[in-house]
C-alpha cells in the first residue's frame, strides 16, 4: 500500500499546483483547497465497512468541488464499483442493499448527493463533482464498494486485493461581502453585476421583511443607451436565501425593478442565528435602499414563583397536574409551571410570569402572532450516545407539557456537531392512559398533532400547523393503540430542533372546543445508540460501536440474513429451520471424534486420547458459540477460538508421532515441542497458512525420517553380515 499512498500524494500535489494556477486568475473570488485524504474501502455489510471523509466548507462559497480517485493494489484485482455519498452537516443515511427503514425513521435529509467511481490500479483521471454555492460548514463523504461473494480461503494461497479512495476537495469563496443590519437602513451601490449582500437574523426571530427600494443608476446601462424606447430595468433580478449565497437563476427570483418600482421579501418562517443572502443582478452600477425590520418572540422560562401563583388560580384553569418520574407519581403545585391558559387568561399568566405576552407589531404579524417556545436542557447520561432532553425551568426540569385547543405550542432543542450527530434521535410522545380518561370524562375524541422541524419553526396557517405526513406524530384518546407515537432520526444533523404541538378536541367527528382546560402530554426527547430503545438492533442484530479516526459511531450489524437500517427487512433472512440445522450439524458432527478417542484408548495412546477428547469437546462448544442464533457460550467466544484451533491442530501434530512409532521418552519430548511452536503460533495468527504447514512438515518429517533411519541402520548391518 506504499506505493498507492505515493500515488495519491503525488495526484493530490498535481492538483494542488493546478488550483494555485487558478487563484492568480480569480479576482475577487478565491480558491481554497482542502488537504487530501485517502481512506481504505471495503464491501458494503453494514455502515461500519463506509470509509468516512470530513471537510469544513467555510461560508460564502459559490462553488465546492470534490474530485476522487479509487486504487487498487495489484492490476490483477478485479475493477470495482465505487459508491460515494455527501452529505451536510452529518453522517449520510443510505441504503445500498435496498433494503428497507422502520416505519418509524425519518430519512430526509437537507442535502444528500451519490456519485459512483471506478477503481483502477493507476488512474489517470479524476472523477469530479461540483456543487453550487453549498451550505457552510460539515461535510462528510460516506464511501464503500459493492459486496461481492467472498469465498472462504485459506490465508496466504492467493494475494488479497486491497481497495482505497483518495479525495481532494477545493472551493471558490467570494471575499468581503457587505452586511446589512436589521432596523438600520442602508444604501448601498453594486460592484459588480452580481452583487451579495448579508443580513443577521438574530435567535428569537419569529418574522421578518427585507425591502428593496429607490433604485437609480449610477452608470447608464448599455440597453439604455442602445435603445432609448425600451424600459431599461434598474435590477434584472433578487434572490434571497438563507446560510448560504443564492444562485442566480432566470426562472427563480424577483425579476425586472424599475426606478420607481419596490419589492419586499418577508420570511415567515426564518433560520435564525445565521445569515441571509441577498443576490442583486443589474446590468450597470446601481445604487438602491435595503431596510430589515424584524419581529422578535423570546423563549419562555418558568420560575418557582409563578408556579406557585398558577397553581392558585381557579379551578377552571387549572385541574390537578401529576408529574410522573420513573414509577413514582408526585402531586405538586409548581408542575403547573407548564399549563398553558386559553385565550381569556394570556394575560393572566402574563402577569405571572412578568414577561408580558406576544404583541402584534403588523398585519402579518397580527396574521400570526407568536407562539409560547419553551427551551429543552440536554441532560448527559454516563452510558455512550445517550442523552436525554427536559423541559427547562428557571430552577427545575420536567417532561411533562400541558396543551390548549387555543394556539400550538413549540418546545425547541439544539443538536450540536460531533456530539449528538453519531446517533439516533428519538421524539416519542406517550400519554399513557390519561388521553383515555378525558375521553370518559367528556365523551370528547380528544387529539394531540405534533410537528418536528429542523433549523424553524413548523409551518402554520390560521393558527393550525402544517406539516409533511413524514414528520409528524399524532396521538388520541380513540384507544391504548393511539395514545404512544414514535419517530427516529438516524444521525441527526446538527442544528436548532424545533417541535409543534396543537390539541383539538372532536365530538361526532366534528372538531369542538375542549371541555378540559388542558390536555397533559409527556415528552421522551433523547438519543441513543442504534435504533430503537431497549434493543438498539431488535431481535435480530447487534449494535456496533465504530471508530474510525475521529469518527465515533454506532450502527446494527445483522444477523440470519436480516438487513436494514434496524435489521428489521427480512426479505433475505435464512429461515429459522435452516439455522437450527446448521448449528445442530457444526456441533453434533464433532462426536465423530469417539471412534478415535475410543481406538486410542484400547492401544493404550492416553496422550493422543486426551488431545481428540479435548478437540472434540472445544470444537462442539466454540461452534455452538460462534452462531448468529441459538448461541450458547460457557466462556469468552476468543478462549473457545484459541483452544479449537490449538487442540485441532495438536492432534494432526500428536497423530503423526504416533504414526512413527517413536520411543515413549522420545515422543513426549516432541508432544512439548509440538505444544509451545503450536501455541505461539495460533496465538500470533490462528487463520494463517505457516500455523498449519509448520506443524504439518515438522510431524511429516519426523516419521519418514525415522523410516529412512532405520532401514539405513538394517541396511549396514546387513552389509557388515556379508563382508
């Protein structure tokens, strides 16, 4: 593999002093390589056989390019298919067996490319894949090829191909882009006929407007100039995007803006705590006004003493809350903290909390006015990849959220890179039977939706959340069946989580207003290895811890011909009959081993009885543990391993000895002999050729050599006789 690493080296140098070329050429824009990196592929089994590479794309890149080269270690090897997936912000979720996910996980993901090379053994040309103004930050390439039948041989008969992927990665970053703040307007005048401009969207911003307007020339436009009875339009084109720059395209965008023309963006739903991208296109240098006004709803945080005043309020408000935290069940007058009012008591709780309710500041936001948001604390437990998320207080933390039919409520969470991206996230909602007592209660269907969004909050319209089927949980008092919802996000990417709630009660399927006040729901917000809680893999495989350089990861590996994201896809499976046989044949099988045990012990052999006894015994149990199913293991599965290979190997070397009929002084000698170069052996490596053929040539050896020996001894004494 020396030889390929140079290869690659010298490859990724070539390309290196190709794009210092281009960055003398460039102008305002710069080219920023990445160092290459190269990493070993292996077929696809599981997601710990993926090659993993990482890159940072800094912001404001207008074009990201990725070039890869796969080796192979000998032009003998057989050419692969190698298969490439990009992902932002986390590790890709794929599935390149095809097989299927739990009904329960949630595979969308903000951007996700695949592109497939080929292998060679000194490859010429690069496979190239650009992307356009991508999003900032993480980026991973997930890199494997395509499983073939790898027929069990012995090691050492035939050269084992080895397969790698090399990678360079280069950007175009535009340089001093100005920015724009919210509340200040600014004029500003274009450099260039594609000019960018950034605006900050502070955490806390529930709308906001970006206007455009008095636009004039600074410079005549050359369509003016030509053709002074068409309108010459001051701006061709705007576009406006969020965290990363806006491409510009004729079929999307705002077109055409004259002189006395204006135009407003408004983003109901905006990324918060980053930036926006304004792309203004003109064909000659122009000067125009920018304005950003913003309208801002804070995150609540509930105190002790409001809970205390909240809970004193009129039993129309509140009815009794329970707590419920692992199997106790606390009665408490601050669990109130997280009851929501109907319309006629906002202001109430207002007051109560002192943080006056949401206001109106415009139609659009009279149009939708701001929703409680309450923040989860992340909670760290000791076990890897396991976290859970509470709702947070000013001085305690609770799971449990209380629901009106009035408006939704949000509760938020932060993913953070590199901690929470290398596992799976689990949005589970039980109510366990409380939805079915206020049922009974009211005779009122009672109904809980709730939306999980990743960087905004979840779409609305008229109060009422909107959101893709493929996202959303839904729970109700109809029965025990619907009262527990569950959605699972594998390697979640890392950013602000937001999750809607909204309750509605239904009587002769038509929806009413509630006749409780409240409606409890308990929140499991959590991470956590693999899959699913309790059995990450199911029944039907096993969960892997992964590391791989800096990567730190957990994935199920699937047994019994299971396959899938939680080995839940049994398209393939080998039927449960077949499994039962085969273990039974690699156990029972090894009772063949009697007759020789047997025969050893009538020619008084107790040594070479011992060792078949020993081989039998090693290789029923290591067999009977080494089973994907019906696994039964008296000790570690290695010490099985060790003493099958050792013992079966002894009684070849222990069988020959006997062979050569040599003095019982003599040949316990070589029994030792045979016992230390076998255990060194097995030890160093037990699947190696030399462990057989050693001990083999050495027992074959020996008896052919006393053979020769003593028909070399009667041959002289014969001829002595003579003469």
């Amino acid at each position: 593999m020396v030889g390929r690493c140079l290869q690659v080296d010298d490859y990724a140098l070539k390309l290196k002093l190709r794009f210092i070329v281009v960055v003398g050429i460039t102008g305002a824009y710069g080219i920023l390589p990445e160092a290459s990196q190269e990493g070993m592929l292996h077929p696809y089994k599981s997601y710990a056989d993926v090659t993993l590479f990482h890159y940072n794309v800094p912001p404001e890149v207008t074009r990201a390019t990725w070039e890869f080269a796969a080796f192979m270690d000998d032009p003998r090897c057989q050419v692969k298919d190698v298969h490439i997936y990009i992902q932002h912000g986390s590790y890709p979720v794929m599935s390149p067996d095809n097989s299927s996910f739990p009904p329960s996980v949630y595979t969308g993901r903000t951007s996700l490319h695949y592109m497939t090379t080929k292998s060679a053994y000194q490859p010429h040309d690069a496979t190239i894949f650009p992307m356009y103004n991508p999003l900032p930050g993480n980026w991973f390439v997930a890199a494997y090829i395509s499983h073939w039948d790898q027929h069990v041989q012995q090691e050492g008969l035939s050269h084992k191909c080895h397969y790698s992927l090399g990678s360079v990665a280069l950007w175009s970053q535009v340089m001093g882009i100005p920015v724009v703040s919210p509340g200040v307007p600014k004029t500003v005048v274009t450099i260039d006929n594609a000019s960018y401009y950034k605006i900050f969207i502070p955490a806390g911003t529930w709308h906001f407007t970006v206007k455009v307007s008095h636009c004039e020339f600074r410079v005549t436009p050359p369509s003016a100039a030509n053709k002074s009875n068409e309108v010459s339009y001051c701006i061709q084109s705007l576009s406006l995007r969020a965290r990363a720059l806006p491409a510009y395209n004729p079929r999307l965008g705002i077109h055409n803006l004259t002189t006395d023309s204006e135009f407003i963006f408004t983003e109901t739903e905006p990324y918060t705590d980053g930036y926006y991208y304004l792309l203004v296109v003109s064909e000659s240098q122009v000067r125009f006004n920018i304005a950003v006004t913003t309208t801002e709803c804070s995150v609540q945080a509930l105190g002790r003493s409001f809970a205390k005043q909240l809970a004193q309020m009129t039993e129309s408000l509140v009815q009794s809350v329970t707590i419920r935290h692992s199997n106790n069940t606390v009665k408490s007058d601050w669990a109130s903290t997280i009851v929501l009012a109907n319309s006629s008591r906002v202001h109430e709780l207002g007051k109560l909390t002192a943080t006056a309710p949401p206001q109106s500041t415009s139609q659009t936001d009279a149009d939708d006015p701001c929703l409680l948001t309450f923040q989860l604390a992340r909670i760290k437990h000791a076990q890897d990849f396991a976290d859970t998320f509470l709702l947070q207080g000013r001085e305690w933390y609770a799971t449990w959220v209380a629901l009106t039919d009035v408006y939704p409520v949000v509760v938020q969470l932060e993913i953070l890179p590199f901690k929470n991206k290398n596992r799976v996230m689990n949005f589970k909602i039980p109510t366990e039977r409380d939805l079915i007592q206020v049922r009974n209660a009211t005779c009122q269907l009672v109904t809980v939706t709730a939306c999980i969004r990743k960087g905004r909050v979840p779409s609305r319209n008229n109060g009422d959340i909107e959101c893709p089927s493929e996202l959303m949980l839904n729970i109700s008092s109809e029965s025990l069946a619907n009262v527990d919802a569950t959605k699972l996000v594998p390697y979640p990417e890392p950013d602000m989580w937001f999750i809607a709630f909204q309750a509605k009660c239904l009587y002769n399927s038509s929806i009413v207003p509630c006749l409780v006040q409240e409606v409890m729901v308990s929140l499991d917000i959590r991470t956590q290895p693999c899959v699913f809680a309790g059995e990450p893999c199911g029944m039907k495989g096993i969960c892997q811890e992964t590391h791989k350089g800096l990567h730190f990861f957990t994935s199920c590996t699937c047994l019994g011909g299971y396959k899938g994201w939680g080995c839940t896809d049994s398209s393939e499976a080998t039927p449960e009959g077949l499994l039962l046989l085969t273990t039974l044949l690699l156990t029972l099988s090894n009772i063949f081993f009697l007759p020789a045990v047997l025969i050893a012990l009538r020619r008084h052999l107790i040594t070479e009885a011992l060792v078949y006894l020993a081989t039998m015994v090693f290789s029923t149990f290591y067999h009977a543990c080494d089973q994907e199913f019906y696994t039964y293991c008296v000790t570690k599965y290695e010490v099985l391993q060790f003493c099958d290979f050792f013992c079966s190997i002894l009684a070849f070397w222990v069988t020959l000895i006997a062979i050569a009929g040599i003095p019982a002084n003599v040949a316990s000698t070589l029994h030792m002999v045979g016992v230390l170069i076998i255990a060194v052996g097995v030890e160093y490596n037990r699947t190696a050729l030399l462990v057989f053929i050693i001990p083999f040539g050495l027992g074959v050896v020996i008896p052919f050599s006393i053979f020769f020996s003593s028909n070399l001894i009667c041959y002289s004494r014969d001829f002595d006789h003579v003469f």
